[in-house]
C-alpha cells in the first residue's frame, strides 16, 4: 500500500519567513505573521483548530521530539501536537516578536500563565531569587511575594537594583509606566544595573508602539496579551518577547504545564495587533486630553500621567472614589484594561486588592487612587461622564473638604 506522500509544511513559513528589508511599526503591525498568505492563495489568516496532526514517519517524530527536549526550539515540518504549537497561535508570536524587536515571541493562556513560565524557567536552573521593583500588577506581587512557585523575592527602588543581586539571583522584574500608578523607570539604567542577570520588563501598559524594552537591554518582555494586543476584551492571553535561548526554555516550560493558548485566541490576538498603532495613538491622545481637564478639575487632588504617553491615566480624589465608580454612566467600572471602550476601577479594592496594605500604600497605591483606561470614545463625551461622577462624589462625601484650585500633573 502506497504511504501518503510527503509534503511541505506552510507552518515553517510561519515561523521563519524569507528575510527581508525593515519595515516600519505600522507595517509590522498590518503584514507580520502573514507573509506566507499570498503564496498559499489566501488574504485572512486560517484558524487551525486541530488538536494533534497525522505523521506517517515515526521514527523522523521521535528525532523531532528529542531535539525539543535538548533545546526547546521549535520542531522542524508540520505541527506534532497542539502542545507543543500549533500554526494560528505561531503567526501571532511571530508578529509580536517582530513589534518587539525580539528573535522570539512565546504565548501563553493569560499574562499570569506568561509569569509563571518565566520563572520556572529560572527557577529549573537553580536560580529561584528574583529582584523586583514596585509597583507591579498586583497578582504579579502576590505571585512573588507569597512564593507560590518557590521563588524568594528582595523588593528595592531601581537604584538599589546592583546592591540586591545575589549568586542565586535569576530574574529582575519592572513594569514602565507600572500597574496602576504609572511611574517610569530607566530601562537602560536598570537593565545595565541587572549585570548578566536577565532583566524582565512588563510592557503591558506601554505596547511596542510607545516603547520596546528589548532595545534598552530587557532580555525578556512581558504582555498581557489581554489588554492592548487583543484591544477588544474578548480574548486572554500572555506572551514574553525574548531571545531564542529564552523561548526555548519557556516552550519547555509551556509543554510541560499545559499553560497553552488557544488557536481562536491566538487569532484575535494577531487581528489585534494590526489595529494596535492606531488604536494606541488615538486613545492616548485622549487619555492625555483627559489627564490635563482632571489636573484642572478642584475635585481631583493629583493626577499620574507617564512621560512617555499612552491611554492610562490615574487619578487621587479628593472625594470617595467609591462614588465616582459607582456614578459614571459612559465609562465601564470594571477591571482589566487597553480595550475599546474606556474602563475605570479602584485598585485599592480590586486589582491589588491582594497586596499587603502596608505595602500597596508605600508603593504609591493609596486608598484614593482610581486607574482609567481610556478607549476610543469622543473625549467630550468621556469628560462629561466623568465630570458628573466627581462633582456627585464629592457632594456625597464628608471625607475632605474640595479645595479651590485643581490638580499637578505629575
């Protein structure tokens, strides 16, 4: 009986496209991940939904199987099991990468799902320490903090970064402009402090359209893909842009787990990040509109706004912020973040409701402090919502009396 024909694999195309000349970001954001369409007669990327994949050639799946057991890299010809990649979820690390600046790109189920996966990957090696700086995403706190993973945490500020670094350190993590209050770290400065110990940058807030950590030494880049990447709030997902050597033991760590991402996912992400430039550009030109009408609002007593830009604003009142949640009508109170329509929570009750009070407040969190996540509605409309939600907070408050003048930006 005749075996079935060999044949070529579009899935290697995916994964290793022809070189070619640079391209700009909003380029990349449109045409990385499909280069290969063309040549296979299609224009949308196809969404393989297949859990494992037939092979006739046994002998070639156990060479293939080895060779990712020895490195992590990705297995050569067609995919083997939905575990180990799968072609949909490869055209979106392949687009992220390249918006990174980055060889690789691994996705995961959700951004936690990405942390994790990183710091197995160190731990595996003997190097369970971690260095971070606060603020993080407050789940990322918690997950270093109570030690869930095994993993021992020294929190400093970044100019203590070199002093914190131990034989057993493997990981410095940052977040720029940081979860919720938006400070702003030198990426440089730190990634030249972290030495050889690999530096961690979470550039969920930022995108690659503000900033790409790689290129100011961050050897891993963290995303949850659930915010801006998607941009819709209808998928979740974690990604980590990095070097091959690093991807590789991430995929091992991603097989090992499960922590997979699903291919409709991995397709909405890579539909995502063909909006990303323009989505980002337009909202934060709201977000900084918004950031300047609260800085002069009497009902605001400090506004957070980073230098670097983007659609995340926070905001201290004067007033219960309990009231502004509860009194906006437009604006959508609810958690997560960098969708199309503009969302605002308090962090103090919910996304960092997990950290230890003591230390959410040193970090700048205070009891205060509200973080708006500006979409792509007209900015009129969005001030009217949140004007009439701080002038009935204040009113039905006896917290502190309403000063006369408006917030600093800072």
């Amino acid at each position: 009986m005749d075996s079935a024909p060999a044949s070529t694999h579009a899935y290697d195309d995916v994964r290793r496209p022809a070189s070619r000349a640079p391209r700009a970001l909003a380029t990349e954001a449109v045409h990385a991940g499909r280069d290969d369409l063309a040549r296979q007669g299609l224009h949308a990327p196809p969404i393989d939904l297949s859990t494992t994949y037939p092979s006739y050639d046994s002998r070639a799946e156990a060479a293939r199987i080895d060779a990712f057991a020895a490195t992590g890299a990705e297995p050569d010809g067609p995919p083997v099991y939905g575990r180990l990649g799968n072609p949909t979820v490869a055209r979106f690390e392949t687009a992220l990468a390249r918006l990174e600046g980055t060889a690789s790109a691994v996705a995961f189920a959700s951004g936690m799902a990405a942390l994790s996966a990183v710091l197995l990957a160190r731990a595996s090696t003997g190097l369970r320490h971690v260095v971070a700086v606060r603020p993080l995403y407050g789940c990322s706190d918690h997950l270093l903090t109570a030690g869930l993973l095994g993993s021992e945490v020294t929190w400093t500020d970044p100019a203590g970064i070199a002093d914190a670094l131990r034989p057993d350190t493997g990981l410095v993590m940052v977040e720029s402009p940081a979860n919720p209050t938006l400070a702003e770290v030198d990426l440089r400065a730190v990634a030249h402090a972290c030495g050889s110990v690999p530096l961690l940058a979470d550039n969920t807030f930022a995108t690659p359209v503000l900033q790409r950590p790689a290129e100011q030494g961050a050897r891993l880049v963290l995303h949850s893909a659930t915010k801006y990447l998607g941009g819709h709030g209808d998928v979740l997902a974690g990604v980590v842009a990095c070097d091959e050597e690093l991807a590789g033991q991430l995929r091992q760590i991603r097989f090992a787990t499960g922590g997979v991402l699903h291919p409709l996912a991995g397709y909405l992400l890579l539909r995502g990040l063909s909006t990303l430039p323009v989505r980002v550009r337009a909202a934060s030109a709201t977000a900084a509109e918004l950031a300047r009408r609260l800085a002069a609002d009497p009902h605001v007593a400090r506004v957070h706004y980073p230098r670097i830009g983007g659609a995340m604003v926070a905001f201290e009142v004067h007033g219960d912020p309990h009231e502004v949640i509860a009194g906006v009508r437009l604006v959508t109170p609810a958690v997560s973040l960098g969708s199309v329509d503009t969302l605002i929570q308090h962090p103090a009750s919910i996304s960092h409701r997990i950290v230890d009070e003591r230390e959410r407040r040193g970090a700048g969190v205070s009891d205060r402090l509200l973080r708006l996540s500006v979409g792509l509605e007209d900015v009129d409309d969005l001030w009217d919502d949140l004007r009439t939600a701080l002038a009935a907070s204040a009113t039905a408050s006896t917290i502190a009396p309403v000063p006369e003048r408006g917030a600093a930006v800072v």
